[in-house]
C-alpha cells in the first residue's frame, strides 16, 4: 500500500526524478534505453507511494552496475519458443531490461493465442512487479508478473531461511479509470519497508521481522543483519511463496532461492528467475462484459457496509492509483536522507543533484 505523505520531505516533479535517475545510471555504465527503463521503474513505484522500490534503490543498483553484479553489456536471448509460451535467458544484465522483453512477449503471444506465458532466468531484482504487470492494461489484457528472491522466509514452523518472499503482482483492466491492481510480497511486509525503517531510522512494529537468532525485533538493523521475514498469515502466505517459487525458479531453470546472493553483494550475478503471464480477455468474453460485470463487483464493494471509523473500502490498487495522480500534480515527495544518499552518488559520477 503507499506509504503515508512524509511531512519533511522535499517534492520532485516525476521528469526530474526520471532525468537525474537516466543521467546516474549511464554514468554507472548502462546504455541510455536501458538506463531509462531503470529510471521509469524507480518513478513509476515512487509515483504510486511505494517507496521502498523507488529513489531509496538508486545506490544500490549503482553498486551493482558498477561491480557486474548486473552485466551492462548484456542482451536478452531465447532459449525456448513454443506456441503460447516461452523462455528467456537475461545473462545477468539489467533486469528491468530483460523483464520488460519478457512481458511484452508474454503480450505479443495472448494476442496470436489468447494466453502467452514467458520464463525468465538470469535475471536481478526487478522492484514493484507492478511495473510489469501493467504492461497489459492498455492491451485488455490481465497481466502477471513474479519473482522468485534471495532467502528472506523460514517455512511453517521452522527458524531458517530457505524461501523468497517472492513477490508477485496481477493488473486487471476495467475500463475504466482505475484497473485493480495487486502488487504484494509472501511476507508480512516487503523487505523494502524495512530497509526503507532503517534509512529514516525508524523502528518497525514486532510481527514484521526475526533477528539472525530467531527471535522477534523491532530493530530494523538487526532484522536486516541475517535476520527473516515472518510470512503473511503464517503457512498460508509460506505455501503462496513455495508457489511462486515453484514458477519462477524450478520452471524456467533459475537459482532456487536459497541459492541466490543477498541483493547487497552488489558483485554477484543473482541468476533470479521470473515469469510473466498476459491473458486476453477477448479470447473468454466479450470485453465489454467483462468491465460491466467486474465495475458492477467494483461498485458492490465500495458500497458494502463498512466497519467502524472507515471512510471508504478500496479495490487493489485504488490507494497508489490515487497517490499517483496526487504526485503527477503536486511532485514525488523525497525523504532528506534518501535525497542526500541519491546525490552522493550522483556526485561521485559528476552528475548534478537533485535540488
């Protein structure tokens, strides 16, 4: 969900991030389309108020450009293509890149068969999985996306990581407006909240995370120190992660989970897998019906009855559908010290920073 408005931050209009974003990345040694696919993620999660996934990454991804974690030089090749499905190899370069080529194929094949389904190995982090689940709105299509992680969840009754948090994300379009949206991790909460607690030096609530000796904390340090996650609702958010697991990391060939790199060790290729999925709708029912009958579900919710102290009930995605049209009007607010980490790295490269 976006993340509430952040009084002392400084606002920026989304060209500006996207400009300085493009201009830090090609001067870390991306090509100047890749560079701008990565910065068009950073803006689009910002945009929508998750700002774990957006400017706060900036230095991260430098790191990792800069030491080969992600191979600047690489392209995108096919390793299986059969009808309505398909399998990429990302030869561990920019995954915004090879990610995006993947759900544009997963497109391209829901067009020619009414369902296209893409792997994806050798692939990185690839922030909010919105991003590319989206991809399908403006097709009618339903979108999905998903990535298997670096070891952030124990199973069911035990205390060592061995699964991903694995975050996934399904775009639906109405015809409307607002398309609902689903962007979620297995967890409790996305280890970005975490890192993002951590940067603003904030504690986080007991329940989020474990430290690295099992035991509950609301040190956001400690649980970042070789610490886990909780899982979302407990063995039921354990068995959604096993699942995604199973999609994106068995299915296309990748690193299992508990084989990739921690997203700090900048210099080592992670070898992610994910996969991505475009349904037309069209190939089912007539488009038309199904936006009349999924805005008659929409309006039904909306105005079911509601529970003491709330306002409004929301669909998926409605919150940072909104947040972005506040932050396309009014700029992206930037927390200071995310501000100050973005322009030392900027500075660094000799790019001017954000002021």
């Amino acid at each position: 969900m976006a993340t509430a408005m952040m009084t002392e931050a400084r606002r920026f209009i989304p060209e500006r991030l996207q400009e300085f974003c493009t201009a830090v990345f090609m001067k870390a040694g991306a090509r100047p389309e890749d560079a701008a696919q990565m910065a068009r993620a950073l803006v689009f999660a910002d945009l929508r108020g998750v700002d774990t996934h957006g400017l706060i990454r900036l230095p991260m991804y430098v790191r990792t450009l800069k030491s080969g974690g992600m191979d600047v030089r690489a392209t995108v090749s096919v390793i299986r293509d059969q009808g309505p499905t398909a399998l990429l190899d990302g030869h561990n370069g920019i995954s915004y890149v090879s990610a995006g080529r993947a759900m544009e194929l997963a497109i391209a094949k829901a067009r020619e068969f009414g369902v296209g389904a893409v792997g994806l190995r050798n692939a990185g982090h690839i922030g909010a999985l919105a991003f590319f689940s989206t991809y399908a709105l403006e097709h009618r299509m339903i979108g999905f996306a998903g990535s298997n992680t670096t070891p952030l969840l124990a199973p069911t009754g035990g205390t060592v990581p061995l699964l991903g948090h694995n975050p996934w994300s399904v775009a639906v379009p109405t015809g409307g407006d607002t398309p609902v949206v689903l962007d979620m991790a297995n967890s409790t909460v996305a280890r970005g909240k975490i890192r993002l607690a951590a940067v603003k030096g904030e504690k986080i609530p007991l329940g989020w995370a474990f430290n690295k000796r099992g035991e509950p904390t609301t040190d956001p340090e400690e649980a970042m120190d070789g610490g886990f996650l909780t899982p979302m609702g407990g063995y039921k958010g354990y068995g959604i992660t096993l699942l995604i697991s199973i999609l994106c990391g068995l299915l296309t060939g990748a690193r299992l989970d508990s084989e990739i790199p921690d997203l700090e060790a900048a210099d080592r290729p992670k070898e992610m897998g994910q996969f991505f999925m475009a349904l037309k709708i069209e190939a089912f029912v007539p488009f038309e019906e199904f936006s009349r009958r999924i805005n008659e579900v929409i309006h039904a919710l909306r105005n079911s009855p509601k529970a003491a102290g709330v306002e409004r009930i929301y669909v998926p995605g409605e919150i940072e559908h909104r947040c972005a049209e506040e932050r396309r009007r009014n700029g992206i607010p930037e927390h200071p010290n995310i501000v100050k980490a973005a322009n030392e790295v900027a500075r660094e490269l000799g790019v001017p920073p954000l002021e």
